[in-house]
C-alpha cells in the first residue's frame, strides 16, 4: 500500500522552519525540503507563517491553512511563477498596461483602461499548480515537492475574450488557438522560446469562459498574480492563465515556445516532452481533507476539507477514516460558487481512540470518481490520487 501522510501536533504547530513545515505536509518527497526561507520583496506582504517558501518563485500553502470559508485569502494563496516578475512599476498605473491583440480581422493595442469598456464578467475558480501533489510520487520529478498547497479558489473579474475579439472585428479565418504571452524579462543571451512564458488554449474553450482579469478578490491582481492583467481560463491549470499578459493572439498552430512545445506535457517517467503528448489543459476531478491534521480528542470529530470538478462541475465528496475501506457521505457547505470553484465539505465522525486514515473522494457532475492512484509522469504533474493524500490521525 504507498505510504500516507502522518502528521503529528509538535510538528503541525511548528512554523519557523520551512523544512519541518514541508516535512510534515509532504509525504512522498518530502526529504527534498530546505530550510525555512524569507518571502521574496514582491510578495513580502503574504502571510509567511501560511506558507512554505520553496524559492523564490514558489510558494505553497500550508495544508491547515486552507479554511472552510470557500475563497483563499490573497494573502495565503501560492505562487508559482516560471520567471522573475517583472518591476513593481508596471501596476502602479494599471489601466495604462497595453496589450497586443493578433490574429483578428482589426488587430491593434488596447489599454486595460480601454478593455473596461468592452464588458465585464466575474468568475470564482480553483487555481491550480500543474506540479499540484508533485511531492506525492515516488520519482524525483524536478521542481517544487508541492503536497496540496499550489491550489486556491479565487474571485478573477474582467472583459471575456469574446467580447474583446468581437470589438476587433472577429478571428480570422482559420484560427484554432489563442495564444498569449506574458511580459516577463527574458535574460539576456539566452534564446526567448527557450524560456518565454507563452501559451496557447484550445480558440473554443476561450470564446467560452476565458477573460483578461484585472482584479482578484475584490482588489487589482497584485505583481505576484500576475497583475496589471492575466488571462484566466477556467478549469485549466494555472500555466495557462499567462501572467502580464501582453500578447493575445488568435493561431492557426499552439506556439512552438518550450512551455508548450515540450513543456507541461504529460509523458512517461524518462521520456521527453513532445508536442504529440497531452498538454497540461484541462484539470481533473479532485479532493483532500484539511482537518484534522493532528492528533485529537475522541468523540464528535469535525472532517473538513475542499473538493472540486476541475473542468466540471462537483457532484459529491465522500470521506474515508479507514484508509479507503468505507465511504460515508460528506455534505457540501458554503454557497456554490460556480462549475470551476471549489466547495468546502464536512463529514461529523465519532472516533474512538486509535489510529485513523483519513482521506476524500470526489464525482464531477459527469460521473467522474476521484481516481484512487495517479500513474507517474516525467515531470509529476496532474496528482489527484486519494490514497495518498490521506493524512493519518491519532485519536486519544
């Protein structure tokens, strides 16, 4: 049976070391943990002690720290970024940000100021790190050992794509894709499809739901989300919704940049990435538990945690406190935020001294079920098994 989390008080409760924080949520991988690390200077305003500092590109929230209120603080949400942000001077003025639109039969540069009066929408959506549970292969994928941390559920509010295409006259004829690039600097001497962070999604999926957001949570996207403007694709993972963005453009063919050529491919362990492998797009049917993560008291226990449908809408969570043996039913809380959110869930279990279990299994609105093991990949990304998301709980 692969191994399951164990996570004891003294360590839950200890925050002033990274490894140990990491060690204590991380399972499979978690040897590969650092000491404890500052927040970088454009995220110093984050909650350290909700965060595991990785490097400074990444940051993942502590597995306790998720809540139950449904949205993720700003403050306590993860961060994944490919290159360095760009200077904090690009969102003091943020609707002078300018953005190239191609592939449309009026192509031309708008500001954010002028994309505010082409429409607004406002979407709540499970943010996710392709790497999300990376950690819990056994492999030694490269990059971060994220557990469940690289995950938030967040409020994005700005104009549709489909509204900004429909103002410059329509796609050309021909276009299958729309590919966005973001305005990170690239290095100098270094070769721009070798690192450039540009993406391209499926044209329909985009016409459907994407927009170019330019708040989050009710205030601008920060610097470390990827403000002034991001393009946001709901039920996609996180690579797709290109931070900075600065070109929008509609393609006949997927960029031939690294991040989409071979990059975030989902290939076998020691093959390499190849346009012909499936693309890191569409997310998966997924849950965890978030409490408890330590040891309790016998009796009434509350079992909380957050479940979502990925590309679908959720169903239903059930939760297990025997390792996978039994389900019982856990009920939904919260209000329905929407097919792309998440939704928080709590299952009352009277538990008797002893050693517990404890893990979830979600079903999409498709009939999809929460797989119980995910097949490594090269790069360890897309986990959403349950088995070894479980923590195990000690009850006295």
């Amino acid at each position: 049976m692969p191994e399951i989390i164990k996570v004891h008080r003294r360590t839950f409760l200890a925050s002033s070391a990274g490894a140990l924080a990491a060690a204590s949520f991380g399972g499979a991988g978690s040897s590969r943990a650092q000491e404890a690390q500052p927040l970088p200077d454009y995220a110093n305003w984050k909650n350290q002690d909700a965060l595991i500092v990785h490097s400074g590109n990444t940051m993942e929230t502590k597995r306790g720290y998720i809540g139950t209120s449904g949205i993720t603080a700003t403050d306590e949400l993860y961060i994944r970024n490919n290159l360095t942000p760009p200077s904090e001077e690009i969102v003091a003025d943020p609707d002078a940000w300018e953005v190239s639109f191609e592939g449309v039969a009026d192509p031309r540069t708008m500001t954010v100021g002028e994309l505010k009066t082409l429409g607004i929408e406002t979407v709540a959506m499970v943010l996710q790190c392709s790497g999300n549970g990376r950690g819990l292969f056994d492999h030694e994928a490269s990059g971060s050992p994220w557990v469940t941390g690289a995950a938030g559920n967040v409020i994005w509010s700005g104009v549709p794509v489909r509204a900004v295409v429909e103002a410059l006259g329509g796609a050309n004829e021909g276009m299958k894709f729309v590919t966005s690039t973001g305005g990170e600097t690239i290095p100098e001497g270094i070769d721009p499809k070798s690192v450039i962070v540009e993406r391209s999604i499926p044209l329909e999926a985009a016409m459907e739901n994407a927009i170019l957001a330019w708040e989050m949570n009710g205030q601008p996207v920060p610097l470390a989300h990827g403000g002034p403007l991001r393009l946001i694709i709901p039920g996609y993972y996180g690579v797709n919704h290109i931070k900075y963005v600065k070109t929008v453009a509609l393609t006949e063919a997927e960029t031939d940049a690294n991040i989409q050529a071979s990059g975030y491919r989902v290939r076998p362990v020691g093959v390499d990435g190849a346009p012909d492998q499936p693309s890191m797009w569409e997310m998966k049917v997924k849950s965890w538990v978030t409490n408890p993560l330590t040891d309790v008291a016998s009796g009434k226990v509350q079992i909380h945690g957050v479940a979502f449908g990925g590309i679908n809408a959720l169903e239903s969570v059930e939760v297990s406190t025997d390792g996978g043996e039994t389900w019982e039913a856990a009920e939904l809380i919260g209000p329905d935020l929407g097919r792309y959110a998440w939704r928080p869930f709590v299952l009352a279990a009277e538990l008797q001294p002893g050693t517990y279990s404890i893990t979830s299994r979600a079903t999409d609105a498709e009939g999809n079920v929460q797989e119980e093991v995910t097949e490594p990949n090269h790069r360890g990304y897309d986990y959403s098994g349950w088995r070894r998301l479980a923590v195990e709980v000690t009850v006295t």
